[in-house]
C-alpha cells in the first residue's frame, strides 16, 4: 500500500518566504515531494479566496511563511494576512475542515532550516489527518 | 447603503440539498460594500459550498455572476442565459435583488443567500452602524443630522428618556443615546435654541411601512 502524500500549497512573501526557501533549496535541504510554492509580493496579498480555492483546487494543506509581525516592509500586510487566514479557519470550521489543513508561519530571510522542518512536520501532520476530503 | 449578513452556512445547505447545479448571483452595489454579496464574497461562499458539497458526497456545480446593481431590471435580465442552464439561483444581494430575479424569472426558484440588515453607514473598516430606517418623513433638519428615529430605540422625537445614562442608551450599553448625540452636536453647532422646538409625532399610518408597501411614481420618467 502507497503512503499517503499529501499536497502542500505554501505561499511564500517575497521578504521573507521566499529567500527562505532558496536557502533551503542551497543548502539542499528536505522538502516535501509533494510541494507547490506560491510566491506573493507580501503575505498581505492572499486573498481569503486564495486560501480556500487552494484547498478546492486539490490542497491537502495550505501554509503561507510570512513575516515576523512588526516586520512587514508594507507595514501591515502580515497583520491583515492573519485576519483573513482566521476568516477562512471560520469557513473551514463550517465545512468541517480541520484547522490544522491552514496555517500561518513566520520566518524570516536566513530560515532555510526552519522552512524545510515546518514543511516535512506538516507532511507528518497531514498524513495523520488524511487526504483532504473537501477537494 | 443597505447593509446585510451571510445567512448561517448550514441553512443555505438545507435548502440547496435539492439541487446539482445552480447560479450564486452577488450584486455589485450595497451588498459589495458591506463584504457581504460582492463578487469576492459570493465567490468565497461557491467554494465553501462545492467544498462543503463535496465532502457530503453530493457535489454541485456553481456557476458565478455578479450584476452591476441586481435590482435594475436591466442588470437583472443579464442572468438570463445562465438562469436557463441552472436549477435554482441563491441570491446574495439584498432582499430587494431577490424580488427583482424572483419577477424577472418567475420559473426559477430564487433563494436568499443573505439577511438583510439595515440601512447604515461604515463607522470603520468591518464595522456598520444603522442609520435609517426609511421612515418617509425625514427630520434631520430638526436633529442636528442625526436619527433619533434609527437611532433611538424607543425612536423618541423630543429629548432622551430617563434611560440615558453618561451618554449610552439603557437598551444597550455600548450604544450611544442619540439625544445625547443630537444635543452635543447641536450645542457644538450653536444650534441649542432649536431643540426647544417640539417635533409633531410623525404620522407613521400615512408616511410609513405602516400603510403598506410604498411606492414613488415619477409620471414624467415613465416611458
């Protein structure tokens, strides 16, 4: 029998996310296999509409690596984020989603270790929820 | 603006059970601004249905349009083609926008997907207040610009009632008493000495809901 390998959508802040993955990709850390980076100019960027139709589109899981609060270079745009990310966590409760499909991390530039734990945890967490059975 | 709230989600599943395929129809007007039928959020609600559908084990097919304005019949009859290749519509305009699809395609049935609220003004983001109620008879110029009809709970024409208290209505708490609002702002304007004139009581059997649905008829735009 196949092990279950859940498909992550992780939106990435260009200030934070994303050089944080490509220290990862550098110093060829672990990443998930299953894996589909989403680059965003700021996390406040994401639409709550984004986050869900990941989830519709086929996402076992949804994460977004922001910026540590009070660290966003558009002052606010990891703040709003954490609103629409706790909006979408309501519709999911409705639907029956567990929380734990969506979830915010904050990094920063130089988290490339960090990024690729948060990632391969969350593939664990995952395959313990099961596929997504929304999608 | 008329302001409106997403109906409870497990309701508008009850009554879309029956149904495989359906047109979610937002408006582009009110219900856009108050982030409750817009394009955005009519678009968030068809995803957490087909999800929700989904993990029923019944999926259903939702197509998506959003009308300049849903009570305009002429943005109305836009729906016309997408109506016909659909079951049922689940309106998230106001309840006005509802009526005007239930006339215009009286074969399709027609379900709210909102509640609507009020009529009122965004006081800050995510945040609106009532402050009309359509009462036909507008006193405004005799409250310094604030309702005492919206905003007064026992909707008073003539100074506060004994349940004012350091500002706030005694019905609730965190709400402001409107006659201490129209008396602060109306001292604040100079304005004081028109507060010692009475307000007739309104004639709510004439100018109101009261007498039954209104309407206004303008004989020179009629075509």
């Amino acid at each position: 029998m196949s092990i279950f390998d859940p498909k992550i959508v992780a939106f990435c802040c260009e200030q934070s996310g994303v050089p944080a993955a490509e220290m990862a990709k550098t110093l060829k850390l672990k990443m998930p296999d299953n894996l589909e980076l989403v680059p965003v100019p700021c996390s406040g960027r994401i639409e709550t509409l984004y986050l869900l139709k990941a989830l519709e589109s086929g996402a076992d899981g949804v994460v977004v690596f922001a910026c540590y609060e009070e660290n966003c270079r558009y002052l606010q745009g990891n703040i709003r984020l954490k609103g629409r990310v706790g909006y979408a966590k309501q519709i999911m409760a409705k639907i029956g989603l567990e929380s734990e499909r969506l979830e915010i991390f904050h990094v920063a530039t130089n988290s490339g270790v960090k990024f690729t734990e948060i990632l391969m945890q969350k593939v664990d967490q995952l395959r313990q929820l099961g596929p997504n059975p929304a999608k | 603006m008329i302001k409106a709230e997403q109906k409870p989600f497990e309701e508008i599943l009850e009554y879309l059970a029956p149904y495989g395929k359906i047109l979610l129809s937002g408006c582009g007007a009110c219900v856009t601004v108050c982030n409750a039928g817009g394009e955005k959020d009519g678009a968030l609600l068809a995803s957490a249905l087909r999800m929700a559908r989904r993990k029923m084990g019944k999926p259903i097919e939702i197509l998506e349009s959003t009308p300049a304005r849903q009570c305009e019949p002429e943005f109305a009859q836009e729906l016309t083609d997408t109506i016909g290749k659909v079951e049922a519509v689940l309106s998230v305009s106001c309840g006005v926008g509802v009526q005007t699809l239930a006339r215009y395609f009286p074969a399709t049935q027609i379900f709210p997907g909102v509640n609507t609220t009020f009529m009122g003004e965004t006081v800050a983001h995510g945040v609106w207040e009532e402050r009309c109620q359509a009462c036909g008879n507008c006193i405004l110029e005799k409250t310094a610009g604030i309702c005492p009809i919206a905003r007064c709970a026992k909707q008073l024409l003539n100074g506060p009632c004994g349940g004012s208290s350091k500002g706030k209505c005694e019905i609730k708490r965190e709400t402001d008493c409107a006659w201490q609002l129209i008396y602060d702002r109306s001292k604040s304007l100079g304005q004081l000495h028109r507060l010692s004139a009475i307000i007739p009581a309104k004639q709510w059997g004439v100018e109101s809901r009261d007498s039954g649905p209104r309407s206004i008829v303008r004989e020179d735009l009629k075509v």
